[in-house]
C-alpha cells in the first residue's frame, strides 16, 4: 500500500503513537483521549523526580501531508476556527497542538494561546518554527507552559484519612484555601485537586498497622479531594468542590463514583457546589 492511499484514520493513528513515543522519550506521561474531546487529543503530564506532578498540558495532535501544505521562513502554519480558538485558549489547562510528519517521524509543537495565536481575517494561525521539534533538547520550554506547582501557602491541608476497606485501597483529603495569597479560580482549584491527588496517589499513610499490612503493596486505588472555603464551612460539610480520583484498573468492586462531575483529566472528575462562582468570588484576596 502506498503512503498516499493509506486510510486518514490509519495516518491519526500513527501520529498519536508517534508523539506518545516522543513524550516518553523526554520523561513525559501521555495520555490519549479514551473518548473524542473536542479539540483535546491527549494529556502531557509533568514528571519531577520520578513522580507526577498533576502538573497538565492539552494536545491537539494533527498528522499527514496537509498539515506541512503552507510554510512560511521556515515555518509551518497551522491554521484554525475561531470556535477552535475560544475552546483552546480558555481551556482550564494549558494547550499545545502537535502537528506530526508521518514520513519523516517527526513531530512539531506550538503553544496555543492568546499571545502566539496571530488573528488571520476569518480565522486565526500559529506558526511553528521547524526548529521546534518534540525532543529533549524542548522539553524544559514544554514544561514551563505546564500550570505551575501551587504553593504550600496557598492552601492547607486539615486531613489525611485512609478509609480503605475489603480490596480496595482509599483515601481521602479535606483542603482548606488561603484567601491571603492568591486569587482562586476554578482553573486553580482544579489544579490544586490535580496536584494533591498526584501527590496522594503515591502516600504510604496507612490508619493503622493491619491496614498497612494489608495494603502495603498497593498503591491507592481511590482518592476524593473535598475543597473547602475555611475551617468553618468544614464543620459544616459545605465543600466548594469535591473530587474523585479512580484508578482504572480497578476490576469487579463496587466503589463511588461522580458520574455526574466534570472531568477534569483521566480518572479524575470534579463537582462542584451550586454556588461556587459566588464562593470563590467572595475569598479573593485583600487588595
């Protein structure tokens, strides 16, 4: 079969292999999209030191011949909606487009956001030196575009329980905002629930001696994330958002779930309370 023949979903296909091997070339978790997002391929997740951050980026991964058509000083251009360009560029998470050379195995990369996106009369454009390959030497520039670590004084964590019980391995974390240091935004809540629940997948916090002895070579396979205004509203149960982490491999157990949540990556989904634009509007910081 001649590469001109070759089915465009056999050519997607080997474009998402093809960055899924390059992210793994340079220490970076991939994940494919289980069901078509759209606009959103996969996620890069940021690796330091061996463990996942909860640190994310969006791809939008594009291969064959049509996506390398228009060059411009030894750039390529890769052009896009305007609808395209509203869902990228206010994505809760950072969003790079991936544009894979299937006959050369090469993949190029370029930031989608509202200061490299070039408006183009009905449409909008990104240009992408073809220097900027998905390779090692690229990966810091990668990483910095990755929402950043939160800080410790940003938020408090009031409790770590292990609620593990007949196979399957739980914890659980109520986290209180500090209203003094930053503002909040959905966007960052749902950082913070992807940071403490990276965090939380690699714990060895067990309630008690037989539970560790029980579960001491497993890692947690359930995590909930409870987000919570102050102590008070603890006290109270009145959580801003609540999240749910589920390990996919979990087989044959009966175990919660928030089908009804956003999700806000792979195994992870967020709900929120009914007036969490209200809450999070009332603890901005002190000017």
């Amino acid at each position: 079969m001649t590469a001109s023949l070759t089915p465009s979903g056999i050519i997607g296909d080997m474009g998402v292999a093809l960055a899924r091997f390059r992210c793994g070339q340079m220490g970076l978790i991939f994940r494919e999209k289980p069901t078509h997002d759209y606009g959103i391929d996969a996620e890069i997740e940021i690796i330091e030191d061996g463990i996942a951050t909860g640190r994310l980026i969006a791809a939008q991964i594009k291969c064959g011949d049509s996506f390398f058509s228009e060059l411009k000083d030894d750039k390529i251009i890769f052009r896009f909606s305007s609808r395209h360009y509203d869902y990228w560029t206010s994505h809760s998470i950072p969003v790079i487009v991936m544009l894979v050379d299937h006959r050369a195995e090469q993949c190029f990369w370029g930031a989608i956001a509202k200061s490299t996106v070039i408006s183009a009369g009905d449409n909008f454009k990104v240009e992408i030196p073809k220097s900027q390959k998905l390779e090692l030497k690229s990966k810091s520039n990668i990483v910095d575009l990755a929402m950043p670590m939160l800080s410790s004084a940003d938020f408090e964590v009031l409790g770590e329980r292990d609620q593990s019980h007949g196979d399957i391995r739980r914890l659980e974390y109520k986290i209180c905002l500090n209203s003094t240091e930053r503002p909040w935004t959905r966007a960052t809540i749902k950082q913070l629930i992807l940071q403490q629940t990276a965090k939380a997948r690699t714990s060895r916090y067990f309630r008690n001696e037989l539970v560790e002895k029980k579960f001491s070579d497993k890692a947690p396979e359930l995590v909930w994330v409870f987000v919570y205004q102050s102590e008070t509203h603890i006290d109270k149960g009145a959580f801003l958002a609540r999240a749910l982490w589920t390990d996919a491999n979990i087989k044959g157990s009966i175990h919660p779930s928030l089908s009804h949540g956003e999700e806000i990556a792979e195994g992870v989904r967020v709900e929120w309370n009914d007036r969490a634009d209200q809450i999070i509007k009332a603890i901005e910081p002190p000017r």
